[in-house]
C-alpha cells in the first residue's frame, strides 16, 4: 500500500465517523473567531437553545473593522456605528458563553491569522477552523486548517465536528534557492501565476521543496495563506524543526512531559516517501523574480521586470475578454512595463504580510531613503499589538517614520477597507495583502499585490521598481 | 432549513467568469449581524452606478443599465446562470444570503469555489456543475429565448430545458439528503453525540496538549 500524504495523516486522526454517503465528520481542535463572520453563528446557536460544545477550543478577537489610528479610545472610538455593533456583538457574545477574546484594547489583539500562532493556540496536528478563508495560513505548522462559512462556524460551536468530504492531494514542490530580494510573498505569487485561481480547487495543497524547507516559519506563513488564491481551502507544509523550535514557549504551547509527547507525535507528521499525490506542479525557485499583480485576479502577476500583457496575443476568447477588462478597469495599457505603474499609496500590513519579518524586510529597503513625494499615502500596519510592540523595540517604527511611512495599529485595514482605511476611485496601491478584486482596497481601487519589500521599494520611488537594485 | 426538491424559474445569463465574492456582496455590507437583508445590495458594485453604503434605501440609486439583472427581460428571475469558478475568494456566507434574499433557488456553472459551494447548500441553495459546453448551450438559449426558465430537479438530478431537453447533474448523497429534507446540519451531527464524546475521551488521552487553553 502507498503511503500517507500528510493530509492523509491529519484526515485519519481527526476522523470521528465516515458516513456512508462519502461526507465524514471531522474533529476540530480549534476555532478562531472574529467579530464579521460570528455573530449571526452565536445567533443560530441561542435561537436553537444550544450551548458551545467545547468551550475551551475557541478564541476570539476582532479584527476586520478596528481602527488602526486612536485606539486609546477603544471600542469607543469606532466612529461607524455598524462596525461599532458588530465589535461590541463579539464581546458580548464571548462574555455569554465564556469564550476567551482578546479584547479591543489587549495587548495580544491582532488578525486572527497572526494571533494563534503568535500565542500558540496554532500547534502542528491540529485541524483548525475560522470564518475566513485565510484560515489557510495557519497549515504552515503542519495542520490541516479550513476556512468555513458562518452555519459551519455554528456548527463546530455546537458539535465541534466539521462535515467534510475529503479533498484530492496536491504537492506543489519549489526548489532551487530563491535568489536575493525574492520572498515568500513572490513564491506564492509566482505559483498562483502558474495554477491560476482555480488550479487547487478540490485539493489540499502541500508545499513543499527545497526552498520551503529553508523557509522561515512567517515565510510558510504567508504561502499557505494564498492557498485560497490558488483555489484551495487547505495548505499545508510538513513539519520539521523549524516549526518546533517556533512552537515552543509560546502561551498555549505544551510544556514539560506533555511538550515531549507532542514533540514526539510532531515528528511524524509529513508525507511519507511513497505517499501518491493526485496532482504535482513544480517550480524552480532559482526562476523566481520579484512579483506584480497587474490584474484583477491573484493569477494576473508578472515579473517585476515584464510587462503588462497585450490582450490581442490571447487565443482563448473568455481569458482575452477578462484580460481587457481587467485593464480597463486597472487603467492599464496593453504591454506597459510594470515599472512604469506609477502609484498613490502603499500599504504594508494583512495577514499575509504583517509579521515581524515582513516589517524588517520592508524596513531594510526604507531605511535611510524618503517617500517619494507623489504619493498620497504609505502606511504599515502591524498583524497584532505584540508585532506592534516587538517592532518597536527594534526601533522599525523609528525607521518607517522618518522614512515617511504611516505607523498604525494592528488590523485587517486596508485589506479589505471595513475600517476607515481605503483607496480612492482610480487610486493604484501596491499592497501586500492578498486580494486585487474590483473594488476590494476600496469603491474603484487599483490593488497591485507585491511582497514587503517591493511595496516599500515602491513607496521611495513612487512606481514599481525592481527591489533588487535597492538592495545591492 | 428550506427543503429543495423542484425548481421552475427565469434564468438569468452573467457572462462573466470567476466572480468573486467581494463583487457578490461587497465588504460594505458585511457589517450586519443579521442574515437577512442583502438582496438589494447583490452585486452592488456591477448594478448601481454610485457607491453603495449600508442603510441606504437602494431603489433610489441609479442602476447600470448594462448590467444582466437590470434587464426587465430577467426581472424575477430565480436561476443564475454562470461560468467558471464562481463564488471565488472569502469564505463570506453573506454571499448565498445575498444571492438568496435577492430570489436566487439555483445557481449553474462549470465550476464552483469550494467555500462558496458548500456555503449554498446551507442555505437551501442549489448551486449545480454542468459541463462548460452545456453550459454554453444554456447560455446561447436564455440570451435569444425570452422568458426562458430551466426546471431543477434536485430528486432526479436532473436540468430540463423549455424544450424538453434533459441534462444530468452530480451531488453528494449527503447534501442531496440534506437539501431535500430541508434538514438542519447539526440536528443531524448531534445524533452522534456519543461518537463525538468516544472520540475526544481518546483524544485527551493520546493528545491531552489539545485540552484546556493554558496560558
Ligand atoms: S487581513 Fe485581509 S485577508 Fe486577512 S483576515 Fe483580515 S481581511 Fe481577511
């Protein structure tokens, strides 16, 4: 018999009945809970009489609609009425059934996707769920972690159990080393540019090579958070000492013999030798440049040192009519070398990019160097209060803002604009978050996806330029 | 839940592949703690010409005179039809409430995103995979047949066309059940509760690390 997959592997071990019919139910050990996804969930569950199953697997945390400016104000200074509710919706929500939140003004507040593994509540093995499709990230630690909706949400609030039909296997292999000034962010770009945005849909994708061997923890990060771009509601990479030593000593990690036990059992979980995969793409990340979104589609990227594409050499009928208008709507000229995509604002943050690496790498581009006058705004907004303050013992804060970046406080922000943070109509971001839909930094925004370090490069030339020179 | 068994309606063309849910119902709108209510603001950005906000009375708003469901010929319509990937990007379930309260029973495409399609059925929503040259064929008839409207048949399977013509459709047994029955999902997860319990009893034992949130 073939081996295991590590979806296999994490499948087997939470699989608390196959039904007959193909769905199976699967045990959750924990859900991560925000303020946009939740409330009509805590609704269904009083409206039904029933009570949280497993009170002790969940946390909570708002985070879509905080503001990242005068948070000394807390709930209080939420100028929107319908984000205040919804805020104040989770608190009261988690104060009823007694599920642990951290609060508005907590010091641990943050995306939710930054705050379990920042405090351990993400640990290798684990299924994981949340309301959001970046749940995904979080199978940087080897666990298989799903994205629901919100009758899922109150689903595994009420069994702790998810109805699932197991997924195909997908290995996307990188390897090579990746060269100077290429990041995580480009890698998982890169593959997304290659699979399109369906190419994962129906699989649990495994990344894995070389170059994510040597990647850091914050890097399989961010990788596995696009999975969903790239179709896939799971994303997983094996677990190896890189996600141990990561682990360890963090608020809700295991300690003493049971920190053994786990260790032990940790080991175990990668894709046997002989594991069959129902679907591999593989990438040289030796090829890999810097990457730029130019579309309205995560898949829409080119190289840094390309060019906007020319809908006219596109045979396909429905790709050439999405390339054309997705132009028009990116106000965009067919063949435009992405250099010259001159931009108002930048934003550093998201759960894709807003850890405490992601800041150092765009510090070091910044550092010394002044926002190009053009642009309207630059701004970078830390994944949670501790990053926040862990940066700022690093004096990155010092950097950014003498360099004349924005300095604000953790948040989904402009990722998806519930807050106050948004673009203007026609105004181009070059943002390291993971979405470039129509509209989604804002009503007629322009979002160009890059990593850290090409989005601060940006902000001092004022235009997309090739990080690369910068960093020699 | 809803139950679903047969659906006659007014199909609607959105020609237009891999919509994403921020174009379903735009971030905006999320911010409601209630399931209800997102009908008019469907599509917002593609069917009125200004920016849309929360509590606002959207008949006033000029509409897109281009956009589909704008047409008076698809007025009242009740089956989407549409092309690949649909439904990509967050897992938002406001997406199937918008799609909905708007009177959508039916949605057909080639592909669908994963989160979205699941997300449907909970909802007493059908959304049906059909191959992408029936789903041309679809297509070219709703767009020169006025008035053209499919029949679901959630029991059998089954599309049928005005013309009789019939097209077989796959669902997993489970949903289909569910959907059918206009079962609730954890009324039937419950029945297991002893199985669940078997479960995490062992678990506490072999992963007890998984238990009680230290900190
Ligand atoms: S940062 Fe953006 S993608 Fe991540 S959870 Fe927040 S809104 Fe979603």
């Amino acid at each position: 018999m073939a081996g295991k997959t590590l979806y296999d592997k994490l499948w087997d071990d939470h699989l608390v009945k196959q039904r007959e019919d193909g769905s199976a139910l699967i045990y959750i050990d924990r859900q991560l809970l925000h303020e946009v996804t939740s409330p009509q969930a805590f609704e269904g569950l009083r409206l039904a009489n029933r009570k949280p199953w497993r009170i002790d697997a969940n946390l909570a945390t708002p985070d879509h609609n905080v503001p990242t400016t005068d948070r000394a104000k807390g709930i209080e200074g939420i100028v929107d009425p319908v984000s205040r509710i919804q805020v104040e919706t989770l608190g009261k929500n988690c104060d009823e059934f007694g599920i642990l939140e951290f609060k508005i003004m907590d010091k641990r507040q943050g995306i939710v996707h930054v705050i379990g593994p920042e405090q351990g509540a993400t640990l290798p093995g684990m299924t994981i769920v949340c309301g959001d499709s970046h749940t995904s990230t979080h199978g940087a630690f080897g666990c298989l972690a799903h994205g629901i909706g919100t009758s899922e949400v109150e689903h595994v609030l009420a069994t702790q159990c998810l109805v699932q039909q197991k997924m195909k296997n997908m290995l996307v292999k990188v390897d090579g080393k990746l060269g100077k000034g290429v990041t995580a962010k480009d890698v998982v770009l890169a593959i997304i540019g290659k699979i399109g945005t369906a190419g994962g849909t129906g699989h649990a994708i495994e990344f894995g090579g070389e170059v994510l061997q040597n990647m850091s923890m914050e890097g399989r990060m961010t990788v596995c958070n696009m999975a969903i771009e790239a179709g896939a509601r799971v994303g997983m990479v094996a677990v190896d000492g890189t996600t141990i030593d990561y682990v360890k000593g963090r608020p809700f990690s295991p300690t003493g013999e049971n920190w053994d036990a786990a260790v032990k059992y940790w080991r175990t979980l990668h894709s046997d030798l002989d594991a069959v995969f129902d679907k591999v793409v593989e990438l040289d990340g030796s090829e890999i440049k810097p990457q730029v979104s130019w579309g309205t589609s995560p898949e829409m990227v080119a190289d840094v040192t390309g060019n906007v594409p020319d809908p006219a050499k596109e045979e396909d009928p429905i790709k050439r009519e999405g390339i054309e208008r997705a132009l028009k709507y990116m106000g965009l000229q067919a063949n435009q070398a992405i250099t010259d995509i001159k931009l108002d604002r930048v934003f550093i943050g998201s759960c894709t990019n807003s850890r405490i690496e992601d800041l150092r790498e765009a510090a070091v581009v910044v550092k010394g160097r002044k926002v190009a006058d053009s642009l309207k705004q630059a701004m970078v907004v830390p994944g949670s209060g501790l990053v926040k303050a862990q940066a700022e013992e690093e004096g990155l804060d010092r950097i950014f803002l003498e360099a004349g970046l924005e300095w604000r406080d953790p948040g989904c922000s402009m990722c998806l604009a519930m807050n106050a943070d948004k673009l203007g109509q026609g105004e181009h971001c070059a943002s390291t978050s993971n979405r470039n839909f129509e509209g989604r930094q804002g009503f007629g925004g322009r979002t160009h996806l890059v990593s850290p370090a090409m989005a601060a490069a940006a902000a001092i030339a004022g235009h997309f330029v090739d990080v690369r020179e910068l960093l020699n | 839940m809803r139950a679903f068994t047969q659906h006659q309606g007014l199909v609607a063309p959105m020609d237009r592949s891999n919509v994403d849910t921020d174009m379903i119902i735009p971030k905006q709108f999320l911010k409601s703690i209630k399931r209800t209510g997102f009908g008019p603001n469907l599509f917002d950005e593609l069917r009125y010409l200004d920016e849309g906000k929360p509590d606002q009375d959207s008949s006033q708003r000029p509409l897109n005179p281009d956009f589909v469901l704008n047409q008076p010929r698809y007025k009242g319509a009740s089956v989407l039809l549409a092309r690949s990937n649909f439904g990509c990007g967050s897992s938002r379930e406001h997406a199937p409430w918008a799609l909905d309260d708007y009177g959508f029973r039916v949605i057909i495409a080639p592909s669908f995103a994963d989160i979205f399609y699941n997300n449907c059925f909970k909802n007493g929503l059908l959304p049906i995979v059909l191959e992408e040259k029936v789903v041309d064929k679809l297509f070219d008839e709703a767009e020169v047949l006025e008035g053209y409207q499919l029949t679901v048949d959630l029991e059998a399977k089954t599309v049928i066309t005005p013309s009789g013509e019939s097209f077989s459709f796959d669902v997993d047994d489970f949903r289909r059940h569910c959907l059918l029955n206009g079962l609730d999902d954890i009324g039937v997860t419950l029945e297991d509760a002893e199985l669940i319990k078997s479960y995490e009893d062992q678990r506490r034992k072999t992963a007890p690390w998984l238990f009680g949130a230290s900190q």
